[in-house]
C-alpha cells in the first residue's frame, strides 16, 4: 500500500467545470456537498483506503524563524498571490492509478446547482523513506 494525499485547492490549480465559489452556493447545496464528502470517506473507511482528511480555512500564516531571542516572522495570506489549499485527504491504496481513480471520484462532488464540480485536485505521493543527499542535489 502507498500513501497518497489529495489536495483540494481554493486557487491555484485550473479552473473547475462547475467554478462558483463556495460562499455563493446555497446552504442546501453546501450540505450536498459537505454530505458526498463524507459519504466518499466512510465507503473509504470501510475498504482500509482512508488515512485521515480535512477541511481548512482559506485564511491562514506563513511563518518563519528571524533568529535567536527575536519573534517569529509572519506574512499573509494574500489571497491573490498564494496558493491557498481547501482541504486534504490522505488515503492508502494499492497504486498510483487507484489514487488517480479516487481523486476523479472525489472532484466530482456537487457544487452549485446540485451539479458536479469536476474541479481539479492535486494527487501526490508520501515519500517511503527520507530523500537520499543525492536526490536533494537533484542527481538522483
């Protein structure tokens, strides 16, 4: 089994077919939405694929070390020049085409309209063990 994790971005990634923002939806169809989410994690749950998943808020810190005795460094968000990830799902399946198969699934959940949103989700790969030196100088 490997463990993937699926993204699911606010910005950032190409636009999805059914591409209205959350805030603009109705409460009945976030409920919709909300309920496919977690219909997909317990069938996931019962098969051993699902490792864990969350929602996030779009607001959010980058922060950064600035030296020994002085505070933290913060800046943003800034909505219009970072990525801002929505959510996550980790899940452990059998092969990289079972995780491409799920994703698919996933990014059919419905959106405005009751229609699905067939928005894109990023799908990448834990690592099995820490990168080698050579793969971090980029000659692995």
């Amino acid at each position: 089994m490997a463990k993937y994790l699926l993204l699911k971005h606010y910005r950032g990634a190409p636009a999805a077919v059914n591409d209205v923002p959350m805030d603009q939806w109705a409460p009945e169809e976030v409920s919709a939405h909300i309920a496919y989410m977690n219909d997909f994690a317990a069938r996931l749950e019962k098969t051993g694929e699902f490792v864990d998943g969350q929602a996030l808020a779009p607001e959010g810190t980058w922060v950064r070390y600035d030296g020994e005795g002085r505070p933290p460094v913060t800046d943003g968000p800034f909505a219009e020049t970072k990525d801002l990830i929505a959510g996550w799902m980790v899940i452990d399946v059998d092969s990289y085409e079972r995780a491409v198969e799920l994703a698919g699934e996933l990014s059919a959940a419905p959106g405005a309209g009751g229609k699905p949103i067939h928005e894109w989700l990023e799908v990448r790969p834990f690592l099995a063990a820490p990168p080698t030196i050579t793969e971090c100088l980029g000659h692995g």
